[in-house]
C-alpha cells in the first residue's frame, strides 16, 4: 500500500481566497484614506504652514502680523538660508530670526559677524542657551522660565512702555551690557531684552517668548502694538527661517548631534514611559494563587468529546492533526500487543519490526500506514481510520 507525500493544508496556509476575505476592509479603507489625502493636499497645495511663518494663517503662523506691517508700509520677505539672511544685513532692514536654536555654531557664528556693525535690527526670537551667547555676546538664558506669560513692561523702552502689558513671558535672560534696556521681567530676570550696538545705530532685541508674533495671540494684551513696533522700525523686514536643509549646516565647525535636536525633557519623558512600561507588565503578570481544580457541573460523554473534536478539526481543514491523532493513538494500543513498551510506541525502528514479525507482512505497508505523510483530501483520512482499525484487529485475532 503506497500514499503521495504532500504537503500538509492546515488552517495555518489558507488560501488565497481566505486572504483576500480578511484584507479586502483594509485594502479598502487605506485606498480610502490615500485618496482623501490626495484630495486634502490637492485643495491646500496653495495654502503656507508652518509655526511663525508669515505666509500661514494657521494659528501658530504670523500671516497676521506680515499684513499688518504691510498696512504700514514695511515690506516682509522670507528667507530659509544663512546666505540670504547675511545678505539682508543693511541699516534700513529688520532682520528676524525665528528659532534661533536650529542653528549650528558655526552658521551662529557667521550670521553674527554680518549684523555686527550692520546698522539695522536684529530681532531673536526665544534663544535658548545654545543660541544666544553667540548672537547676543554678553546674553545669558537663565535654566527656568517664565510662570506667567502675561507679563508688565516695567522698563523705560519706548515701544514697551507704549505696548503694556504683553505675552512675553517665557525664557529669561541676564546681561552684562549697561546700556541695555530689561524689560517685562519674570522674577527680577527680563524676558525682553533690547542691546543696542557700541557703534551705529543698529541693536539687537532678544525676545524670550514667541506668543505676541502668533494669529491667535496678535489681539491679546498689548501684542499687536509690541510686535509692530519691534517689527516696523525699518522700511524691510526680512524674516529669516532657519531650515536643517541649508547648505551651510552641512559645512565644518561645530554642529548640533542628534540629541542636542531633541525637545527639551525628553529623557524625563522617556524613563516616565519605561516606568509605565513597567507598571503595566508587573499588573498583567500579577499572580493570583496557585489553580484550583473544580468538577464539572454535569458529565460529557467521551463519545460528544470525540465527535466535538472531530467537528473542529473538520472545520479547520485540519486533515494532518486529525491523521497524527488517529495514528499516535493506534500506536499506543499496538505496542503493547507486539511486546514493545508504551515509550518506544512512536519509534519505528523499534514497533515496525515487532509488527512485522508479528502479521508476518511487509514492513513498507505498515511505515507507511503508521508513520506516512498525512492525507491529500477527506476520502483519504476515512480511508486511513478504516486501515488503521483493520490493522488492530489484526493484531487483536488470536
């Protein structure tokens, strides 16, 4: 008696059919979500994002504050290099510089060296430590910030004492320069600061917060007043946001690692989730005492447990366990019959020729019968019970 070999058809390989039956709702919402973003981005390719950029309206953007300015006859123009920021350095030009922090030391370094002496204004907007002891000299950013953001002007500068109160509160600085106007100050440390040049006519203005310059914020306190005079000094205003794809960052010097261009807090806020991380697993693998057997409330005959088992591995297609099952089991009662031990019941080199001597038959029907591959279709599984049943009555005949 011979059976192909095949390759077992479990549950666990379906078909192609079943996959396309369980990922055809995924398929259909991502092609969904796909041609929404299509649409989304087509209908907004005009539309300008981004946090203090003047060409958006979001409510993070400066849109509001560039028409201002343009009411007044300031012209405003954006910029995303070193090189173009350097060149915009003349005495009729405010030049801003929205984060201050995205630069390396060395782009710091040579954007310092065009607005010293060059007449004009230069507005820093919150300057970290990292940043502003190489554009403002002689500045330092206290480690604590600002409790409040509302905050009273309290300095003898012209536009502040103008503005009131504004939303300035935010980083904190120190100088060493004498002449220097400190104003809205958070705990005896000023939050604006306005440094103007040994010669000429130019300074500098380090802003601690950038929340008067915001859409949503521009109505609020004395905002608008404080922006458009820090702003409108000059006829030019030339906006100046650094971008991490600038030429210039990639050249020698000193440049930001990977962990310098992270968020503040962000190791506290990763040893937080480690922490929860934790926490979690401790509850889900909480022990709750040892198991407890507990008695059935009726009892099942092993007949409904046999055909139940049955009517799951029918379901399933599983053909292959099904055989495994029937042929373990018929092992285990003929070992004994040939005079093999239970434990070698499922070693062939120790059953099959017990078996033989014992039908005197051909040890290739029974390896193959006993331990053969699983069979192709159903037929071949009934047929493979009614061989296995015959073998052992076989072996039962006296």
């Amino acid at each position: 008696m011979t059976t192909e070999a095949m390759l077992p058809n479990t549950s666990a390989s379906p078909t192609a059919r079943q996959v396309w039956t369980r990922a055809r709702g995924i398929a259909l919402s991502v092609l969904l979500l796909l041609a929404a973003a299509v649409v989304i981005a087509v209908i907004r390719s005009d539309a300008r994002h981004g946090e203090l950029d003047p060409r958006s309206a979001d409510s993070y953007g400066s849109r509001a504050v560039a028409e201002l300015l343009a009411d007044h006859g300031v012209t405003t123009r954006t910029v995303t290099t070193l090189d173009e920021a350097r060149a915009a350095a003349a005495p009729d030009t405010t030049l801003l510089v929205a984060v201050p922090d995205l630069l390396t030391h060395r782009q710091q370094s040579r954007l310092r060296s065009a607005i010293a002496g060059s007449g004009g204004r230069t507005v820093l907007v919150a300057p970290g430590s990292w940043s502003v002891e190489k554009l403002a000299p002689g500045v330092t950013a206290d480690p604590a910030t600002s409790f409040t953001s509302t905050l009273s002007p309290d300095c003898q500068l012209p536009a502040a004492r103008r503005a009131g109160t504004a939303d300035t509160g935010g980083i904190r600085y120190t100088t060493t320069h004498l002449g220097a106007d400190e104003c809205y100050p958070s705990r005896r440390l000023a939050t604006l600061l306005r440094i103007p040049e040994t010669s000429g006519d130019g300074d500098t203005v380090v802003l601690g917060a950038p929340d008067i310059l915001f859409n949503d914020h521009l109505d609020k306190q004395g905002n608008a007043s404080l922006a458009l005079q820090l702003l409108g000094s000059r006829p030019h205003l030339v906006w100046y946001l650094p971008s991490l794809s600038d030429n210039s960052a990639t050249g020698t010097g000193d440049k930001k690692g990977f962990f310098d261009l992270l968020p503040s807090g962000w190791l506290w806020g990763t040893l937080q989730l480690f922490v929860a991380a934790a926490l979690a697993a401790l509850w889900r693998a909480r022990r709750l005492g040892p198991l407890v057997p507990e008695r059935l409330p009726v009892a099942i005959r092993a007949s409904e447990t046999v055909e139940g088992r049955a009517r799951l591995y029918r379901k399933a297609n599983a053909r292959d366990r099904a055989a495994t099952a029937l042929r373990s089991s018929t092992r285990i009662r003929l070992a004994p019959l040939v005079g093999v031990s239970v434990v070698q019941a499922h070693s062939p080199e120790a059953l099959l020729p017990a078996l033989s001597a014992h039908l005197r038959g051909s040890g290739q029907a029974l390896d193959s019968l006993l331990f053969g591959p699983p069979p192709s279709d159903d037929a071949a599984l009934i047929s493979l019970a009614d061989q296995l049943d015959a073998l052992e009555r076989e072996v039962r005949r006296p």
